[in-house]
C-alpha cells in the first residue's frame, strides 16, 4: 500500500522556491491555456471588471438570457442567444462559474482573476518589476480606451453590463489592480523586456481601427503565453546558477536573457526533418535549456535548505525541519513538506525536486502551453524543439520588430532581449561557446546558424512580413 503523499507533489517544491521561481508547473501541467494567462495579465494590468459573473450567468442560464431579447420571445430565440453568446466569448474556457472562466477579452468589464494558469499570470507581472507593471497599466489602458470590439459586440456587452445597473465612466473596471504580486522591485532582465515588448506592441496597436486591434490581442496572447514557459526557464537558470553566498537577486541581475537561454528555435516550417543539423541542434539546444533549468530548481531548493540549517541554532534534523516548513508555508503543503525532508535528511535534499516536480513534469509544461502558443513542436510524441509556427513568427515581427528594420537587427534584437537564436547574428561569446559544445562534431554551428538566418528571411518574405531589394538586402514590412 502507498504511503500517504507518496505521490508527485509538486507544491512540496514550489512552496519553498516558488517567490523567484513562481512559473513552475503545478499539479496538471497541461492545464494552463492561453486564455487564463492573457485574462489574468490584462486583469492585473486593468484591474478586475464589475461584470463577469453577469456575463457568465447569462451564458449558462436561459432565465437570464431571456431578459436580453425582448418579452414574448421563444425558447427557441433564448437557446439560438446562448449559442451565440458561446460564439463571440467562449473558446472553450468559460464554465459553471464565474471564478473559474477566461472569456474571450472583448471588453475589460468582464475582466476577473482565474485561477486555472497555476500562477503563471503573477509569475510574469512579478517578472516585469514596478516600472515594467507601470508600462504596461499604461499601454493596455490606451489600448482599451478606443474599444476593441466591433459595434455589435460593443452593444450586446453593454446591454449585458446594464442587467447589473451599473458602469465605469472610462473602462468598467473597479480601479483596483488585484493581488500584490510577491515582488515588486526592479523584476528581471528578462522580465523587463517582456514586459517592454507587450506594452510597446500594444502602444502601436491603439491606433488601429477595431478589427485590427483585435489581432494585435490575439498576439498579446500568443506572446504572453509563449513568455510565460520562458520565463519559468529564465528564472530557474538565473537563480538557480547563482553563486553561494550571493544574493540571488544581484546575480540575477547580472544574468542577460542572451547568456541565461540562448535558445536556438528552428526557423524553418516546422516541424522540420530530424536529418536536418538545424533540427538537430534545436532538438539539443531545448534540451540544454530544460535540464539547465530544472538543475537549477533543484539547487536552489538545496540551497535555500542548507543555507537555513546551517543559520539554524538547532542541532536536530527533525526538530529544524518542523520549524522550517512553517516559516515557507502552511497547511496540508507544510505536512508534505516536512515529511519528505525528514525521509531524505539534510544529504538528499536535491532528491526531492527529482520526486515532487520531476525533469518529465517539467518538460510537460514546456509542451504542453508551448504547443498551444506554436512555439514547440511535436504535439505528441518525438524530440521536443522550439519553433516559429506562422501565429508566433508573426507576432514576433509585429512586437519586437518595427517598419524597414533589417532582419539582422530583428534577429539580434530577439536573442538580446529575450534569449531565443534565430540566427547567427548577435550572439554572446558564451552562448557561442555552449552551442559549440553541444554541435560536437555533428555540424558546424556558424554554418547551421547562418542557414537559419537564411530560412528565416525567406519564410518571413513569403508570409509577407519582410521585403528584399534587388542588393540582398531584407526588412521587415511597416503596417499596411
């Protein structure tokens, strides 16, 4: 018979490294969608809106419904509006209850937290730091301001906002920015120029008429998704690489996205041929990354335990660990987290992370959101990698790059400011020398990465995102 909590309890970890490493799976990997993190990020920058338990209430009760369309109308007219109110808010996840639903963003007055990303919303905000919060607030409020959907929807939300008798003057929301993330200092460099990335894509995009607007969204989304697996990633291999002694933030500090990641993604139509150097060496880059990460998970775990037993004044294993657990959490997490220490004694500290949030778990979550965003490929089973599916590409192009840019510039601006290789140019000497070693005698990497600058320009030429003059030179397109 097993033992109580002898199964994989990933909040075991989480509890204890989970402030500067809040984007690690939770007990379901799979499932955090697009929908929650983008709900939740927008929530945290507009503040939760006054109308989304209505708009819930009306999707899944007819009695409800019935007071939008006018008296004598059939059942018949009440079911047809429910079907239409799935239509235009729901991509699947909207449910029972208010508490629990991501409705399709058309208005921030249905705006309210989900907690189905498992925090990966906070773990971002958290990334960004005060001033990245503040440019974001910023960005997301002029971009609602002009409206974000077509006048239809407009008029059926805002007859959904009048059952409840009552309105924002600017937004509907309430003005209150939700929880207090666990840090609100500087953030992270990655953090940082994501959330510059998402504000700036946001700022050009307020200017669009509403149907335009409502793509520059859908981009926000497969962004902020995209982001969140990086920041996970980011976060597990800046502190956890961090010297002991050292305050993790300071050396954080110090950790660029480039040298941290250096994440070569296969720039080609994915998924590619597995023959292919370039498939290969994207294959051993994402597996670099994701082993370079979940390491560091597990010495920081180790660090943050052996650092308090050796400031503990108490000489009993036992005793210490009681005392511990309850300073990191509480509940049935500090029962479990007490239990696994106490088995494993201060010399297998790092066992726990390999029990309780496993290299395959972790790998889950990498697969599973970043399938959904079309940044990882395959789907199912196969040599995980990183890719540029079309939505992905282009939103890139559309955040990070702007009109007549050379697409040298782009691709070195990608890998500064956020770690990913597409291309040869701009890399640091250190994230040349990792990719060196981990090419090994199977390619050339200049070769392979020179190649993958080529693939890419070619690919961005077709989808119409770039334009080559007759000298060979390639920008990227401005807004049509």
């Amino acid at each position: 018979m097993a033992r109580a909590g002898s199964e994989m309890q990933p909040t075991v970890v989480r509890s204890v490294v989970g402030d500067r490493m809040p984007n690690l799976p939770a007990r379901h990997p799979a499932k955090p969608a697009v929908a929650h993190i983008v709900n939740n990020l927008l929530t945290l920058s507009l503040g939760p809106g006054i109308a989304k338990s209505e708009l819930i209430a009306v999707m899944r009760q007819p009695e409800r419904r019935q007071r939008l369309i006018p008296e004598g109308s059939s059942q018949e007219d009440v079911t047809r509006l429910g079907k239409l109110l799935d239509v235009i808010y729901n991509d699947g996840k909207v449910f029972g209850s208010a508490s629990l639903s991501s409705p399709i963003f058309w208005d921030p007055r249905f705006l309210a937290f989900d907690p189905s990303d498992d925090g990966l919303s906070l773990g971002l905000w958290t990334s960004f730091g005060s001033l990245g919060q503040q440019e974001l607030q910023e960005a997301a409020t002029e971009f609602v301001a002009g409206g974000i959907s077509a006048e239809s929807i407009a008029e059926l939300s805002g007859r959904i906002v009048d059952l409840i008798g009552t309105k924002d003057e600017v937004v509907g929301t309430t003005g209150e920015r939700g929880s207090e993330p666990a840090r609100t200092d500087e953030g992270t460099p990655f953090g940082r120029a994501v959330a510059s990335i998402l504000a700036s894509g946001l700022q050009r995009g307020a200017s669009l008429s509403p149907c335009y607007r409502s793509e520059i969204l859908r981009q926000f989304g497969v962004l902020a998704g995209g982001f969140a697996i990086l920041t996970s990633l980011y976060d597990a291999i800046a502190v956890g690489s961090s010297a002991v002694g050292v305050e993790s933030s300071d050396e954080e500090e110090r950790k660029d996205p480039d040298d941290a990641l250096g994440l070569v993604f296969y720039t080609g139509d994915p998924p590619g041929d597995l023959d292919d150097p370039l498939v290969e060496i994207s294959i051993q880059s994402a597996s670099d990354v994701m082993h370079r990460a979940h390491k560091g998970v597990s010495s920081y775990f180790a660090r943050i335990v052996q650092g308090a037993w050796a400031d503990s004044k108490d000489p009993n294993w036992d005793s210490f660990c009681a005392n511990f657990v309850t300073s990191v959490t509480s509940g049935e997490s500090a029962k479990l987290l007490q239990s696994r220490l106490t088995e494993v004694g201060v010399n297998g500290i790092e066992g726990i992370v390999e029990r309780d949030l496993s290299f395959n778990h972790y790998r889950k979550l990498v697969k599973s959101l970043g399938g959904r965003t079309g940044m990882v490929v395959p789907r199912k089973s196969g040599y995980l990698r990183f890719v540029l599916e079309t939505n992905m590409l282009t939103a890139l192009v559309s955040y990070v790059g702007r009109p007549e840019m050379l697409v040298q510039d782009f691709v070195q601006s990608v890998n500064q400011r956020l770690g990913i290789v597409l291309g040869v140019s701009g890399l640091t000497p250190q994230t040349w020398e990792r990719l060196d070693f981990l090419a090994g005698d199977v390619t050339d990497i200049e070769n392979t990465l020179e190649d993958a600058e080529l693939l890419l320009k070619r690919r961005m030429i077709q989808a119409g995102l770039a334009l080559e003059f007759s000298d060979g030179t390639t920008v990227l397109r401005g807004s049509e």
